[in-house]
C-alpha cells in the first residue's frame, strides 16, 4: 500500500496484486501526466466492490493526458472522469462495463477511446458529437453494442473506427445511427467492420454511406447476418461501391444470388473472404483480380459452378485486368467450402510464382457439377474417383486434361493444376 510520494511524479504504473482491490487515491499524484493501473484481468463472470473506482481518484489526475484502466474488472466508471478535461488517451479495454457515465463526452480533448473487448457493454453514450478531436475510437469485441449513438457520424476527425453498426428500424431510429452515417468519415483509414447489414433494405441509405470516398480504408468487413431485408439486398449491395485502394474484403452472410458488379473494379485487392453466402449461385471472374493472392470461399451452399474466368485463365484477347508489367497476378491460395461439406475445406499453398491460378481444388463439393473447360492450360484431375468432374472437363486439344490415377488421396476429392502460362 502506498499512501504518497515525497516528490510529485509525471507518470506512474502501479501493478495490482492478484486479487488485490483496486488502489486507493494517492497524494502527491496531481502533476501526473500519464497513469496506468496494470492487470490482468479478463472480463469476469462476476463483478466486485473490490474492483470499483473510488470518485476521489479523479481530484487527484486534473492533469493527466493518458490514463489506461484496462484489465481491472471494473464494472462501473465514476461520473467524476468528467473532471479530466486535458485527458487525450483512455483504455477501459478488458472491463465488464455495461454503459459509460454521459459525463466521458466532457473529454473534449479526448482523442482516443479504447473500449476493445468490453463484452457485457451495451451503448455508448449519446452525446459522443461533443468529442470533436476524437480520433480513434476502438469498439471491436463488444458483442453487446447493437447500436451506436446518431451523433458518431459528426466526428468527423475519425480515423480509427473498427466497428460501425448499421441500426435496426426497432433501435431508437432518432438516437441511433444509419448506415448513411458514415457520409463524413472519410479520414477513416486501417479496417473496419459493418454489422447490422442485413437490416437495411434502401439502396439509397446504402449510397450516402459513400464508402467510394473512404480512401484510407484497406480492409473492410461487411457482416449482412442476420439477414432480415432479404427483398432488395442485391441493390443495397450494389450501392455500397468501394474504393479501389481497398486490400482486403471478407463478406459474410450475403443474401443475394450474384454479387456486385464493382467487386472486379477493386485492383489492389489482395485477400477475399466470401462466407455464408447461402444464396449465391454463381461466381464472378475473380481471375481478373490483378492483385489479388488469397481467396477464401466458405458455406456457400447455392454455388453450383465455377466459371473460367474464376480460375484466372481464359481467352487472351479478354478484357481481363493486367498489372503493370503486362501478367495478370491471381490467388496463390485458394480455399473453397461450399454445400455438404461446410466448414470442411482444404487449403493448398502455391509456392510457384506464376502469375496465374495454378491448383484449384474442392473438397466434398457433391453440389458443384461443373468445372471450367480446359483451354490447354490444366494438366491434372487428381482422384479421378470423383467421375463427375472428370466427364465434365472435356479432352481432345492435345495439351489438355492428363487424368493422374496414382495418387488418390481422397475419394472425395479433386484437384486441378493449371499450367503456367
């Protein structure tokens, strides 16, 4: 226990003791400019008086500018953090906090908010406009947070933002945000997720989003679960057009049965990830991704075929996408997991630099029944057990299918390896 300093200290940890209560107030603390109170505690099934804030604290940090209370259980936050008004950095991370006192949008230098895993909490407060130099606001893994308050979408200084969370029309709609809110952050950079997606059914709200303009975005998640405005979602996705710069995209739970035209104007993408997109029946020609190097495809139940175009071969005099150098870069790795098999799916490694899809392959896929053509290009069906796959690949051009029956690894399984071009 430590009751006071002989001299007044500018910055200051003190590390808790497993199951020691939280500090009291120490004298000689008000110069202090950063303090931190070290734990490691996760959220925990249950709460203590034992790890409360007593409201004295605050009289004692007037001067602070970073203060980080993470891992401490703490299961309520004093209204007196209002008083910290040259505060610049809070991290309530790892607390089981329900709400936040309204007095934290005092904190109008506050320009970092770190709420990150805060699973039991369930709103922000609603006046969260009065933290006009807000930049950073980290809200990933608070599953409770359904709905965020209308005023987040004036800050526009933003630039960290990782969850954003479209409302439900039940949510206080005059209270809550819509996905139009989004229009003025686009000094957003780094990932962000969309959550409540499947809610919005106006391709108008989806178009003031103008997520075209979010330039510093480059990786996105879109979540449509669940989906509840199944009507019009194909429309509502098509409005949502992306900024080119964009490296990473996972979409999940997409009700539509195509998707969006823009998905082939992003030419820096690098990974894909399209999950539980249970209604899709098709791909698009993701070969004509210039960049991109990973694709992912999960529980995709409705995909019935795989075009060659989604293989990155094709005709030459296509209008494929090129890099620079006149190749066309596509996915060196590929995981596809679709119909009886979810949740099953094989990932293969393509260490060769070839700048063209070279193995493809599926396993359990007992609902996809057909494989592109070869145009000279494939040179093996592995496990040819699988005769479906192996009668729907047509032969005769002289470099096409060679069958290799040595190696059935899986009978239920194919593979088929793309020759470099």
């Amino acid at each position: 226990r430590m009751d006071s300093f002989s001299k007044k200290p500018r910055h200051l940890t003190l590390i808790r003791a497993e199951e020691a209560p939280f500090p009291v107030p120490i004298n000689n603390t008000d110069k202090l400019h950063t303090f931190w109170v070290q734990s490691f505690y996760d959220c925990p099934p249950i709460v203590s008086d034992r790890d409360s804030v007593h409201s004295d604290w605050f009289d004692h940090l007037r001067c602070v500018k970073a203060l980080d209370l993470s891992r401490n259980r703490l299961y309520e936050l004093p209204a007196e953090v209002g008083k910290l008004i040259i505060l610049k950095y809070l991290n309530l991370s790892h607390n089981p906090l329900g709400v936040l006192p309204e007095t934290l949008c005092d904190l109008i230098n506050l320009q970092t908010l770190k709420l990150v895993a805060c699973a039991h909490l369930s709103k922000l407060p609603e006046q969260m406009e009065k933290l006009i130099n807000l930049r950073h606001l980290e809200i990933d893994r608070t599953d409770g947070l359904k709905w965020l308050p209308k005023g987040i979408g004036n800050l526009s200084s933003l630039r960290t933002l990782s969850k954003f969370i479209a409302s439900n029309s039940g949510d206080s709609e005059a209270a809550a945000c819509k996905l139009g809110d989004l229009k003025n952050l686009n000094h957003l950079r780094g990932k962000l997720k969309i959550e409540g997606l499947g809610y919005v059914a106006d391709a108008v709200e989806a178009e003031k989003a103008e997520l075209k303009n979010k330039k510093h975005l480059l990786d996105l998640y879109l979540d449509f679960s669940p989906l509840v405005k199944a009507e019009g979602i194909t429309d509502v996705v098509e409005a949502l057009q992306l900024h080119p710069k964009l490296h990473y995209l996972h979409i999940k739970s997409y009700g539509g049965t195509q998707f969006p035209n823009w998905i082939l104007s992003l030419i820096n993408l690098r990974k894909l990830q399209l999950q539980e997109c249970q209604n899709c029946v098709r791909l698009p020609p993701l070969g004509r991704l210039p960049s991109l190097e990973t694709l992912y495809i999960e529980d995709m139940d409705s995909l019935k075929s795989v075009g060659l175009e989604f293989l990155g071969i094709g005709n030459n005099n296509d209008d494929s996408t090129t890099t620079n150098d006149g190749t066309r870069a596509s996915s060196s790795v590929l995981t596809v997991g679709c119909d009886q098999y979810k949740g099953r799916s094989r990932r293969y490694q393509d260490n060769a630099k070839s700048p063209l899809l070279e193995t493809f392959s599926l396993r359990q896929a007992k609902g996809t029944s057909t494989l592109p053509p070869p145009d000279g290009t494939i040179k093996k069906i592995a496990d040819p057990q699988v005769s479906y796959f192996a009668d729907t690949i047509p032969k005769g051009n002289g470099r096409g299918l060679q069958q290799d029956i040595s190696h059935p690894q899986s009978p239920h399984s194919v593979e088929v390896e793309v020759a470099s071009s």
